[in-house]
C-alpha cells in the first residue's frame, strides 16, 4: 500500500523570554490546525523553537547555537510583549536578528511568510532595565508598522486572550496561499565543469585588490595597510520603480518627532552587484575604484572578512554568493583604452574586437601570468566578473587629424555588442565611470543597471572614522580603540561649515582623520587641513616637490582665474565652478609668459592642459570639454593661495581684496580661506591677523555707525538698529568673513583686544534687531557668545531676591488658556519662567558648581539613572554643532533637567503654567499672535539646520511678556506626565524644535518622550520656574490651610511615615525654603489646586 505524503511546513517561533504562555498557545494552535481533515490531508504544520529544538552548545553564544541549528522554514512567527530580549553581536535582541534574518530571506526569495504580534496589554517593569526594554519594543513597533508586518492581539489574562482565534485565522490563511503559490526556485548550481581560478592570479589579485595607500599621510610616511581594515559599505539610492511611502499623516507625527519613524534599510551597491550587472557612477573620490577592489578581493576571499569594527546592523554586508567561483578580471580602463584598434576615424567595435584587446592587454600586462585562454573559458561557462573601472579616464579623442579615433566611443560600442552574450552565458559586469563619462541611458544599452553612489551618511562616516582611528591607534587591537578619537573629530568637522562637507566623501574624510590624528583640532584648522590634503595627493601622484611646486602653481592659477576671470578679460564678481579647454589654455598660456621658468622641458601649453587634468586628481575633466576642481572647496582653497601670496603683497591690498569681494555671499569660503592662509603666513606675528579684523570691524562701525569709538557708540540693539545710513544688513557677507576670522583668532587662543570685543557685540546686536538673513546672523550671533552674550545672566540661581533676577520673567496669576480647544484656567499664583531656554554658558554654572556629583539636586529616579548610566555631562557637550555658550544646552534627558532647575532654587514647569507663559492672556496660537511666517522662530522653516543662540529671532518673543524662543529652536521639558495610564511614565515636551515645521510650534501642542532621551533628533532644554514665590505670606497661608485640615488626624492617630514614591519640590518665600511632597495621585496637571489640597495628598514642611 502507498504510504499518502502530506507537505511540512515548519513554523519558526520567535519571541524573547518572557512569553512562555504566548509560545504554548502556537503549539494549540497548530496542534488544532493539523486535527483540520481539510487540512491534515495535505500539510502538516511543525513548530521549531528553541527553548524545546535547539540542542545546547558550549564555546558559541547562545544565539549563534540557535542560528547554527535553525532548520529551513516557511512561516516566521514573531512574538513580543513588554521585554525586547538580549542583545547580540548584531542587533538589539536575538528575536530582533531573527526577524531581520528572516526579512532578508523574504525580500530576496518571497519566503518564508511573516507574521509578527504585539500584546497589547503588555506593561513595563519599574527599574531602569524594564524602562529600556520597554523602549525598545516601542521602536522595534515603530519600525515594523513602516514594513506593515504586524498584528496586535490582547495578552494571556486569567486563562483568556485574543491570540489563539487570530493566530488560527492568519495561519490557515497562510497555509492556503502557500499550497496554492509555487515552488520557490532552487539557486542556480554551479557546472561541475567549471575551471578554477588560476592560484598565481588569485594571490596576485589579493594583494592588488587587498593594498592601498594613506591618503593625508606627510610625505615619506607609511603604514601597513589592507582595503578590509578600512572598507565601509557604500550605498545608492534606491532603485527605480520602487514605491515611495507616501508624506506622514498628521496622527503620525509624534512618532516622526521622537526619531522612531519609517526607517527602510539602505540599498548596499554589493547587494545590487549580487543581483546583477552594474553601471556605478559617482564624483571622484566617492569609492569607485575601492568598490571595484572590493568585489574582486571579496570574489577572490569567498567569505566576508571580520572586522573589530563591525558595521551598524543596518550596513552589514552579506557575502554576494553570485560571485563565488567566479574569475574576477580587474580591467583598469586608463591602461587598457590603448590596446584597442587604432582605425582612423573609429567609432565603433566588434565583440570579436573587443575580446582580441582584452586579450592584448592580457598578454602586455600580464596580471597574475591570467592569460585569455583562463578567461575565454570563464566567459563561455558564464563564470566571470569582469569589472571595468574607469570609463571617464578613457580620452573621448586620440591622434592627429588624419588619424584620429575615438576610444571611448570605441569601447562602449565594443561593450554594446558583447554584453548581450555575455550576460545570455551567465556572466556579470561592473563597469564604473564618473558621471559625466557614460549616461544613464547609455548603459542601460549595454544591459547595466545604473546605480551612483550616495555621499557617506552620518553612520558610515562614524564607521569609517573609528576604523582609521582604531588603525592609527597605538593599541591597534582594541576593538574600542581610537572610537572616542573618531567621535570628537566628527563633531568638530560637522559643526563647521566647509568641513562638514568633507567627511561626506571617503576620500577627504580618510584625509581629514590622518591630519587630526596629528594634534590638530579642525575647527581652527580648515586652512591647514586643506593644504595638508592637496599637499599630499600631489605627493602621491608626483613624488618630487620640484614637479609638485610646479603643477601647485598651475592649479592655483586657474583656480584665481576661475574666481576672477584674471587672463580672460572679463573680469567676473562671482567665481565660477567649471571652465572649458579653451579658457584653460588661455589661462595657462597667460601664466607661463609670467612665469617663463615654471615649464622648462614641457612640450606646449595643451600638453600641460592634458596632464593637469590626466594626472593631478584635483582638476578633472567633467566631459563636453569642460573641467572642474575636484570639489569648489578645493578650487576656493588654491585661488585664496594665490590671492594671498601672489596677488596681494600687502595688508593693505588684501584688505581691499577682502573689502571688494566681501559683499559677495559666494567669496565667504574663499576669503576664510584667504584670512587663513593669511595666519599662516604670518604664524610667528599672531598681532597681524587681529589688526587685519580691526580693520574689516573698523571699517563696517564707521559705515553702520555713526560713532565707532565703544564709549560713545550705542548701547541697545535698538539704538543699533537705527544708527547710520548704512546697516549691518548691507555689510553681512563680509562680517561673516570678519567672524571666521576672530573664529580662528580664537581657536589659536590669542587675546583680542577690548575695542574690538565691544564693537563686534554691537555689531552681533544690530544683526539681532535687524534681521539679517538666518544663516549670516547664526554666524554673527554664534561668534558673539564666545565673546561673551551680555544678555544672559549665566548663574541662575535664583538668590533671596528671586523677582530681580535678570534671567527671568514674571508671569502674572490670572485668567489663561489651555489646549486646542482653549480651555479657560486660572493660574492662581504668579511664578517666574526663565527668560531663555537654559544655555550653555548657563549650564556650565551648573556644572562646575557639583552638579553632576552632589546627591541633592537629583530626585531618586534620576540619581539612579546618573549612577546606572555613568553620565558626567550634556550628551552633545563637546560638539561643535551645538556647544556655542549662547546656544540652548541639548541632549539632556528629563533627570538632568529636573536636577538644574532645583539646583537653581525651583522647579520645571507644569505644562499649564509653560502654555500660559507661552500664550499669554489673550490665548494666541503662537507666542507672538495668531499668524504664522515662515523664518519668524527657529523651525524647519528658517533652514537652519542646527540650534540658534537664544534670542536670535526677535519677532518670536512671546506677547505680552518677552519670553525668548518659546516656539521652535530647542523643545523644553515640563514635570507632567503625558499619558500615565497609556503611556507610563512618558514625559510631556513643550516648544517645538528647529528640525520640526510650524504644526509643532503652536502653543498648544503637546509632544513627549521617555526621561532618559537624550536623542540627537529630540534637542531638548529645560525652563526653569519657580512657583509661589510673592511673598512669605502665600507659604504662611498654605501651611495654616494643610495644619487646619489635618488637625483631627494629628489629633487620633499616629503621623504617618513618608510614602516612596512621593516627588519633592522646594519652594522658597522670603528667604525660607519649604519641601512640597506631591504623592502620585495627585496628577500634575492639576498642580495649580493647592488651594484645595486633599487629605494626605500635599505636605509642606520647613527645610
């Protein structure tokens, strides 16, 4: 008798620990599925789990143990309720790898079917543990309901839940779609026939592919260096076709604010390469070649090699199994271009033209003794990679007139003509190209799919730097090593404009990590750093400082005269990013009449023009005849050397310069530049460079301000703001030239005179109260508090005189509103609101003065949590971007800002008390009225990017009490609790941030987050306020009401001892401070009725 074969189909349950009831209720589940007659007569449904199917192991982690004995499934089956579980090597938990794991399979096969459940009524613990791993289930929902992937249902309670009818349901339905879809295809094997790749060719490959030099290295230095130490992943954009989720909704815009929101993992270039044949472009220096280096050295390796820096989980490269077995041909196209057919007038190639060059290149060059016969059986079995690096170094033109041809022309016709072949066999290409070599369009002719690579993200950029740091590091094996290093010269970079641009390109960021793994601090050195950059990949292409002297001087000359049009005859007043081959031999015939000695033994001006852009890496072709710098940045660094020590042989002549091109916002980089290079001249006179600031300073008070002398000059920015004919306004670009330039003075620590101190105040001021443009006045403003803001009272403590305290603002008692639905309330007690979001200066006070090491400031959560978490400082304290001392203090959860504000001698605010200081009687829907405009506050609508110093936006003040940046700019916590029964503990944020639009700087929107944030995407700051502190009489008053109340308990029965939980607030009144103890029943939102304590629900007592 035949025996009936049923199909199994495994279910993997995956879940962390704590849902051992939800996990028996699969087995019910299946158990009651598999009983089915409907469904028994053709599948059977088995569960894998690892608490009962996976064998224990010692050496491994336990997570490795489950991978290594995880069977192959068809349904992934997730479950989570409030604990996210252990971490891995990789990911937050091991449920978490699980379900990545099981994703990656689905979106490369369409298999295994996923099915994920939250329980809805999971509760987190009550120790700083369960708050993290309540926090991190919440982002893992977050992330998944961007995927759409899961259901919810209602926990195992007493014996019932909504599990085991949903889970039924979903995995009958399952199993329906699976009988009825077809099988998923096996991969392709591999014919048994398959020749090897030769052994002398792989090792020569390895080591050519492995081998890479330091770029930013000083000359005649060097490390040991292999590609695997230093490689970082690098992404495209996603490909065409590929939906794009639609702008969030309004409900889903508090998850978008707490950095929780629809985040898709990256699209790799290996993982497309895997998929495959490619056409990757991107601008130079962005990874091209290192990617081409990458694939054969992977191909050549079979496996990914370890590394003690490994990639977020959301970069780790998986090894691109299409490419094991198969010969890597490595084609460098500026060699190999000239071993096709020189026809005259050619334009067009063969595949049987094509194949003949490769294998002449083969037999010229050798690689690794590879012959063509190795790689004409390669292409015939459809084993081979051929990776073509470098379409753009192809010249488009070659020989005089009767003989010229068209290599580059020729090739993509060659390649044209074979691929069709090549790819039918199986074969796959990557061919790379800058993008001006070969056009989208273009390759999709040859089959390829294009793909440009995308700038490094912050993530790679931190990973990109550790492992250069981790190498430079003098403990090499420490996987830690050289990561606090990497962190601190990220900061810096990214908080200078012109820097930040540089750690986006492998290239210049590898540079700038080798020049401040010197010493340097790169805020104060982007002069520097950019000589040390172009230093030295002149040295590694020329390697012979007579030449290097030589091609400097041509590149700084074209530089000049792409800025000024010098040689050109038209004199230009803005510079210009590209020329054209004309221009240049122009330019460079007009410098080599100067400049007779510069050229001797170079053959004529066109020669000079082709080697400049063959050779130097700096000035490129960008095709059409036309050439570019490497980067603007580059051109406006070599054209203020030039204008610095050549064109201007005095102070005098490049203040004029300064004087001339300052007015123009497009010179503000060059002319940094130029005040650099011009410190750097003059390094052993530091006086030079803050007389040459005087003079820019002296010559904008005299024009903006009738009297320039300190004594007599005005002293409000009002009065600022009308003195002159000429304003701040019209001389802007050039003061911010002035500002880089006492940036740098700064920076190298020198001591500025008092004038220039007190007129650049005046002059921060004016740009104040007259508005200039946002980004020009953050730079005014920035420079202006580390001079020292004068506005900001930097001691907050409050003292005994709390009302005539210059840090805050009083805030009447009387009628309010509240909410969107302006609910009337009443604040029955005037307080005070400090008049700025607490900055840096402020919170440095704090800081110095035992902030962070006395237990009394911290409440007992928070100084817990300060303990756990080992923290001495603002998580964002040392970062450039956000630590002027006129900036709001960011990255400071709820238990920092709690602590300050009792230190201070208060309290945070209610939220009732922030909207009514915020709103102010007349209920406006934004601090300063009821309309809205685009740049009036700090919002995503400014385009700033960043924090701005406090009261930098005049016209947002809030009406009629002059609170400073109560909308946008930084978000400010309050003491309530935003949702205690749905959201324990969670935390109310009031404000609006500078990263977020105009919805969230209504006055009476409310945001939240988890104490402990202290996110980068959440800036947040603390308001100080201090509560019933008219008079002494008010606390005299309440004391008499408490004792009056609770005489008959003090009267029958013993005192009760405190409760735990109970919050304490200290409040002050005519020089005596009182402890209020606020038990957890009574919520914060209703603060404002002390009037009417209840019984055991308020105690005051005297400190």
């Amino acid at each position: 008798m035949t025996t009936l074969q049923v199909r199994v189909i495994r279910v993997f349950v995956s879940s962390p620990g704590d849902l051992g009831s939800a996990r028996d209720c699969v087995d019910e589940v299946l158990e009651r599925i598999n009983r089915d007659p409907a469904v028994a007569a053709q599948v059977r449904l088995e569960a894998w789990k690892w608490e009962t199917d996976a064998a224990p192991y010692m050496g491994p982690t336990a997570q490795e143990a489950i991978d290594w004995q995880t069977p192959p499934f068809e349904i992934y089956l997730g479950l989570m309720s409030a604990r996210f579980g252990h971490a891995t090597d990789k990911f937050g938990s091991g449920t978490e790898q699980e379900f990545q794991q099981a994703l990656q399979r689905w979106q490369e096969t369409g298999r295994p079917r996923i099915l994920f459940y939250f329980d809805e009524n999971a509760k987190p613990g009550t120790s700083p543990d369960d708050a993290r791993q309540w926090l991190s289930v919440c982002e893992f929902r977050t992330k998944l309901h961007g995927l759409g992937l899961f259901y919810t249902y209602r926990g195992v309670r007493r014996g019932k839940n909504s599990l085991v009818p949903k889970l039924d349901q979903h995995l009958r339905q399952v199993v329906h779609d699976l009988l009825r879809a077809p099988p998923c295809p096996a991969p392709p094997q591999t014919a048994d026939n398959t020749p090897a790749v030769p052994a002398a060719y792989r090792r020569w490959l390895q080591s050519e592919c492995g081998e890479m030099q330091l770029l930013g290295l000083r000359p005649k230095q060097a490390h040991a260096l292999r590609l695997n130490h230093v490689y970082v992943p690098l992404t495209t954009r996603p490909e065409a076709g590929r939906k794009v989720t639609s702008p969030e909704a309004e409900e889903d815009l508090q998850q978008r604010m707490l950095g929780r929101g629809r985040e898709e993992r990256p699209q790799l270039l290996l993982d497309l390469l895997d998929q495959k044949s490619l056409y990757v472009s991107g601008d130079a220096g962005t990874g091209k070649s290192t990617f081409c280096r990458w694939a054969g050295y992977l191909a050549c390796a079979g496996q990914m090699p370890d590394h003690a820096v490994p990639p977020p989980e959301n970069y780790q490269e998986r090894f691109p199994e299409s490419l094991r077995s198969r010969l890597p041909v490595l084609v460098r196209l500026r060699e190999f271009w000239q071993h096709l057919p020189t026809k005259p007038n050619c334009r067009e190639l063969t595949q049987a033209e094509l194949e003949a060059s490769l294998g002449r290149w083969l037999r010229a060059t050798r690689p690794g003794e590879l012959t063509w016969d190795d790689v004409a059986a390669h292409l015939a079995l459809g084993t081979a990679l051929l990776i073509l690096d470098g379409v753009d170094e192809i010249p488009l033109a070659h020989g005089g007139d009767d003989q010229e041809c068209w290599p580059r022309q020729m090739l993509l016709a060659g390649l044209a003509a074979a691929a069709p072949d090549w790819h039918a066999q199986g074969n796959r290409v990557l061919l790379t190209s800058r993008p001006y070599g070969l056009a989208d369009r273009e390759a999709e002719t040859l089959g390829l799919a294009a793909a440009h690579i995308d700038p490094l993200d912050e993530q790679l950029q931190q990973l990109l730097a550790c492992r250069w740091f981790q190498l430079l590091s003098d403990r090499p094996e420490s996987a830690e090593a050289g990561a606090a290093e990497a962190a601190a010269m990220l900061r810096d970079a990214r908080g200078r404009e012109g820097l930040d641009q540089l750690v986006t390109n492998p290239m210049l960021l590898t540079a700038t990590c080798v020049v401040y793994n010197e010493g340097k601090r790169l805020p104060q050195d982007k002069y520097d750093l950019y000589a040390r950059i172009v230093e030295n990949v002149l040295y590694n292409r020329y390697n012979d400082p007579t030449r290097i002297e030589r091609v400097h001087g041509h590149l700084a000359a074209i530089a000049y005269a792409m800025h000024t049009g010098k040689w050109l005859g038209e004199p230009r007043s803005q510079p210009r990013a590209a020329t054209d081959y004309e221009e240049l031999r122009r330019i460079l015939t007009a410098y080599r009449e100067q400049n007779p000695g510069t050229d001797h033994g170079v053959a004529d001006v066109v020669d000079t023009r082709e080697r400049l852009l063959s050779r130097t890496g700096l000035l490129l072709p960008r095709g059409d005849r036309q050439a570019a710098f490497y980067h603007l940045s580059i051109q406006e660094f070599l054209a203020a050397q030039r204008l610095v020590l050549i064109e201007c042989d005095s102070e005098g002549a490049l203040l004029g310069a300064l004087l001339t091109h300052g007015a123009e916002a497009a010179w503000r980089n060059t002319l940094s530049f130029a005040f650099g290079c011009y410190l750097d001249k003059y390094k052993l006179s530091s006086q030079k460079g803050i007389r040459l600031v005087e003079r820019i300073v002296e010559h904008v008070c005299s024009a903006a301000f009738r009297r320039s002398e300190p004594a007599e000059a005005a002293t409000t920015s009002g009065e600022l703001a009308e003195a002159g004919t000429t304003s701040v306004a019209e001389h802007q670009h050039l003061l911010v030239v002035a500002a880089d330039g006492l940036e740098m003075l700064l920076g190298k620590k020198l001591q500025l005179p008092a004038p220039l101190q007190e007129r650049y105040r005046q002059i921060g001021l004016a740009a104040i109260a007259q508005e200039i443009p946002a980004k020009p006045r953050w730079t005014l403003t920035t420079v202006l508090g580390r001079l020292g803001d004068e506005r900001i009272a930097n001691d907050l403590r409050i003292g005994p005189r709390p009302e005539e305290h210059p840090g805050y603002v009083r805030i009447p008692a009387g009628k309010y509103f509240y909410g969107e639905d302006k609910e009337p309330i009443t604040i029955d007690e005037p307080f005070l609101l400090s008049r700025y979001p607490v900055t840096n200066s402020q919170y440095a006070v704090f800081l110095e003065n035992g902030g962070y090491t006395e237990r009394r400031w911290w409440s007992d959560e928070g100084w817990q949590w300060l303990q756990q978490e080992k923290v001495s400082e603002p998580r964002f304290w040392r970062d450039a971007k956000w630590n002027a001392p006129n900036q709001p203090v960011v990255g400071i959860s709820f238990w920092e800002a709690e602590a300050l504000a009792k230190w201070a001698g208060g309290r945070l605010p209610t939220e009732r008390e922030w909207e009514a200081a915020a709103r102010g009687p007349q209920g406006y829907e934004y601090p300063w009225g009821d309309k809205w405009e685009d740049g009036i506050c700090n919002s995503d609508e400014a385009g700033l990017g960043a924090t701005s110093p406090v009261g930098m936006f005049p016209r947002s003040k809030s009406n009629p009490f002059g609170l400073e940046d109560m909308a946008g700019n930084v978000w400010e916590w309050c003491v309530d609790f935003y949702d205690p029964k749905k959201l324990p503990g969670v935390r109310v944020l009031r404000g609006g941030c500078w990263d977020y639009d105009s919805r969230v700087c209504r006055a009476a929107f409310r945001s939240w987050n988890y104490p402990v944030f202290r996110n980068s995407s959440l800036v947040v700051v603390v308001c100080c306020v201090f509560a019933r502190q008219d008079s002494h009489r008010s606390v005299l008053a309440a004391l008499l009401l408490y004792h009056l109340t609770t005489l008959p308990l003090f009267l029958f029965s013993s005192s009760p001892a405190p409760r735990s939980g109970a919050r304490k607030i200290f409040c002050r009144g005519g020089g005596q401070a009182y402890r209020i103890q606020f038990w957890p029943m009574l919520s914060p939102a209703h603060w404002n009725d002390l009037a009417r304590p209840k019984l055991n629900s308020v105690s005051l007592t005297p400190t």
